[in-house]
C-alpha cells in the first residue's frame, strides 16, 4: 500500500468511494457526491491523501475540511476518511489516519476532529487508535432521508502543535 496526495486525477475514484460510504447510511448525511469543484474548495489543499495498491487502484482517502473562517481557528479541521468496500478491514484507514495526523501536524494543526454517526463503530474505534477521543455526543443533529440522528463529537490534540511549549503565534 502506498499513501500519496490526493489529487484531481483520483477523484473518480475517490467519488465512487464516497458513494460507497453514502450507500450505507452511517457515513455522512451527504446523499449524493458533490463535483470534484465543489469537494475541492470545501477541503483544505493540504492534508488530502489517498491510499493505493500495487496497481495505482485507490482503496481509501482522507481529507481535512476548515471548522470555521475564523482565524482563531485556523488551527482546527474535521476529517474525512473513506475506505473502498473491497479494502476495508485491511488496516488501510488505520495507515490514512496515520499519515494524516502526521501530515496535519507538518502543516500546523493543532485540533482534529471528527462527527460520526454512533452506528459507525468501526469509525469510532479506527478515530481512537489514532488518539481521538469522544468529547460529546451531538443528539438529533442533522436528518439523513427524514430521519433524524445522532453524531458522537471526536478529538484529537496535537502533543506537537499548539502546545505551552510550542505556542503557536
């Protein structure tokens, strides 16, 4: 497996894996994948990775969205991570949160976090191998088809950026 940046290429790919996510109803309230333009500007131009076997195929992504324009905030972005459903339980997420955390510590993040439907134990368990933890749980947050439903709030701190010893100015 090999990590890369995500790219304008991938995106068939990585739209059909969103897709995929969708499809089972405990990924995103999101029903239909956007235009790469639309996924483009709402995503952070770093910390876009993508996940790829021998053969170039993508078999995951993850990229980072902004929580807020304000500055105050800068430091801070939510996850998105999605594996193919042929590659998953593979450890491929596991190996895109790695590097992601990693990447967005070069890049000066120093909060990550995640909203992820309780249903989704799988997302929950691979945020927490990664150091998130679950700092609340956001109750009938949004509608998926009608239905109202929950989102469990995930964080991770950076122990490298933004910390006493690393202030960041």
């Amino acid at each position: 497996m090999t990590i890369l940046p995500l790219t304008a290429d991938h995106w068939p790919a990585v739209r059909a894996i969103y897709a995929e996510g969708m499809a089972t109803g405990t990924a995103t309230f999101a029903t239909e994948p956007p235009t790469w333009e639309a996924w483009d500007t709402g995503h952070l131009a770093s910390c876009r990775l993508v996940a790829t076997d021998e053969t170039g195929q993508v078999l995951g992504w993850v990229a980072l969205s902004p929580v807020s324009g304000r500055c105050v905030y800068a430091g801070v972005a939510e996850v998105s991570v999605y594996v193919g459903a042929t590659a998953r339980g593979r450890g491929v997420g596991l190996a895109l949160m790695q590097a992601l955390v990693a990447e967005s510590e070069r890049n000066g993040l120093w909060t990550l976090q995640a909203g992820i439907f309780p249903e989704n134990a799988a997302s929950v368990r691979l945020h927490e191998a990664v150091g998130f933890r679950q700092v609340g749980r956001r109750e009938r947050i949004g509608q998926l088809r009608g239905v109202w439903h929950d989102t469990l709030l995930l964080e991770r701190r950076s122990a490298v950026v933004g910390t006493a010893d690393n202030a960041v100015a």
